[in-house]
C-alpha cells in the first residue's frame, strides 16, 4: 500500500482514508473517490456528496465550506458527519402520532363499514 503525507494528514493511495484530525479543505466531488459505498466495488455519486452538503440526511448535514465556484470539505468534517449520522440512526424513534395511512384506513372502514364492527 502506498502512503503519502500532507501537511498532517496521512493519505492511503490505495484506499484512501478518511482522517478525522485532518482540516485540508479538498473539493466536495473528490470525496466522491475516497468514500466507500454501500455496494462493493463501487464508489458514492457526486450528487449523493452535495445532498448530504445542502439537505443532509436524516436531519445531519454535511458541513462544508463554499469559496468562490466550488463546495470544500475536509475530512474531519466528513469523520463528524458520519459520526453524528451513526449515533442518530442508534438513536430510539420517538413515535410520531399516527401516519397518514393509518388516517385514510380508518376513514375508509368507517365510510364502508368494514374492518372493525362499530357498537
């Protein structure tokens, strides 16, 4: 495996880590390449990056740094992301009310008469 080093970030050619001490900005669509997917062999879409960057997901949003035409990020930003997306999805979903379909169900029983009998 080849290494090399920037300033104090270490950086595997080969696999390409993400280290979460390092503050280098690089280009948010480099991250493209260095960013495992979820499907081996494969790496995450550009557009997958930006998403995270202006929408997030799951409420946890991307930090990065707009200067002039270009979106920046570094990889302790990404390290950050990662970590706060992690311990939300560990997080226990608080229920929410009941859904829409739940709504439509029982309006639809209640105009028909089916499903559970009314006294």
């Amino acid at each position: 495996m080849f290494l090399a080093r920037f300033g104090r970030c270490l950086v595997s050619m080969a696999t390409q880590f993400i280290d979460p001490t390092c503050r280098i900005l690089r280009p948010l669509a480099e991250y493209a390449e260095r960013l495992p997917s979820s499907r081996p062999g494969k790496t995450i879409h550009k557009t997958t990056l930006w998403r995270w960057a202006t929408g997030g997901s799951s409420e946890v949003v991307l930090k990065t740094e707009f200067l002039g035409a270009c979106r920046f990020t570094c990889d302790a930003y990404v390290a950050d992301f990662m970590r706060r997306l992690g311990q939300q999805r560990k997080a226990p979903r608080t229920p929410r009310g009941t859904s829409m379909g739940e709504k439509n169900r029982r309006r639809i029983q209640a105009k028909f008469g089916i499903g559970a009998k009314n006294k």
